[in-house]
C-alpha cells in the first residue's frame, strides 16, 4: 500500500479520501496494525491504482495470507528453534528483498516437500 501511495505521491489522507476509508485505518494497514482489508477495498485499490487482474489475484492473495501482528509459537520446539525465530524478529527488518525470497523459497520448498 505504502508503494502505491507513494508511486503517486499522495498522502495517507489524500489515498484514504480516495479509497473511501479513514487516514488512521490507512496507517494501521501500512504499519501492519489492522487485520486483512476486506474485498471493497481490495476492489477501491484496484480500481483506484489501475491495478491489471494478475496483479489484482496478487494484491488478494497479499492481503488474505495478512496479520497485523505475527507471533511465533516454539512452545515444544527445540532451543534452536526459539533462537531461530529469536533472530529472525530481530533481523527481519535488515534482510533485502532477495534475501527474503531466497528464504521464502527454501521454507516453502520444505513445507511442500513435508506434506503428504
């Protein structure tokens, strides 16, 4: 949301009139405070941003898989398994782009590979 709004230079409130929505329910989705947007405005984006279908089933697909707070359960696990996942919280936010689809790929690979 954050790129879209910026790719046309427009403030939260500004692309919040547009989108029909409030400026601090805006915030909240960008700053992952708020739970996934429903199809209206899924549907207001789109429209609003000119978004073509493959990148609207992208955007859709986005927003369902979004949580406003992520929590890691290692409840069980090993201590390697808590400090995984203390490390990632902790770095997340430096990893790059690639970075972060390189992961992506080997734990999706992995899930898929588990699954019967």
């Amino acid at each position: 949301m954050v790129a879209l709004r910026d790719s046309r230079g427009w403030t939260q409130k500004k692309m919040a009139e547009k989108l029909g929505v409030s400026a601090a329910y805006l915030s909240s989705l960008e700053n992952g405070q708020r739970g996934k947007p429903s199809r209206r405005l899924l549907h207001a984006v789109c429209q609003t941003f000119g978004i073509i279908w493959d990148e609207a089933d992208a955007l859709t697909e986005l927003a369902q898989a979004s949580h406003p707070v992520v929590k890691i359960s290692t409840r069980g696990l090993s201590a390697t398994h808590t400090r995984f996942a203390h490390v990632l919280a902790e770095k997340i936010s430096s990893l790059s782009e690639t970075q972060l689809k390189a992961w992506l790929v080997l734990l999706e690979a992995e899930a898929s590979r588990k699954k019967p």
